[in-house]
C-alpha cells in the first residue's frame, strides 16, 4: 500500500511552465505531472559532460625531451652571458 505524501515545494518559473505545459499535453493534474517529472528525470541514467579540447599533431620533437631541464639551463646561463655582456 503506497501512502500519500503532502509537502510544499517551490518551483522556478521555467520548472513551473514545464510542469504546466506536461499538465496540459497530457491532460495531467498538477500532482500527476510532477510526479512525472520526478520520475523521468530520476530514472535517466547520469550524463557525463566530456571537455573535449582539440588536439593537433605537431610532428616528431626537435629536441631530446627528456633533458628538457638542462636545455631550460642552458639556455638561461645564455641569456645571463648574454645580458651581461650588453653591460660591458
């Protein structure tokens, strides 16, 4: 035996036309139609958004990757040398 439940609930105003609108379509009463809705929505499986971020293949590495931090210190001992020199 399935009890009746009375509670107050505060819909939005486009939840509202929606249950309005399904009301109507269905010749539901407003009870019926929130059900309905309740329903339909909590048996839909979860939809999961993916990013989807594009990708593009930029070809073969120039350089050796993995002594990316010597290079990155290499490189900035050169700028150093570099703007030192400027000074002179």
């Amino acid at each position: 035996m399935m009890l009746d439940m009375r509670t107050t609930v505060t819909l939005d105003p486009d939840t509202d036309a929606l249950v309005r609108r399904l009301m109507r379509e269905r010749s539901l009463s407003f009870k019926e139609a929130v059900n309905a809705a309740i329903r339909a929505g909590a048996t839909q499986p979860a939809r999961h958004r993916m990013a989807r971020t594009p990708t593009f293949d930029m070809g073969e590495p120039r350089l050796d990757l993995g002594k990316a931090l010597g290079l990155a210190a290499q490189m900035e001992d050169d700028e150093i040398v570099r703007k030192l020199a400027r000074r002179s």
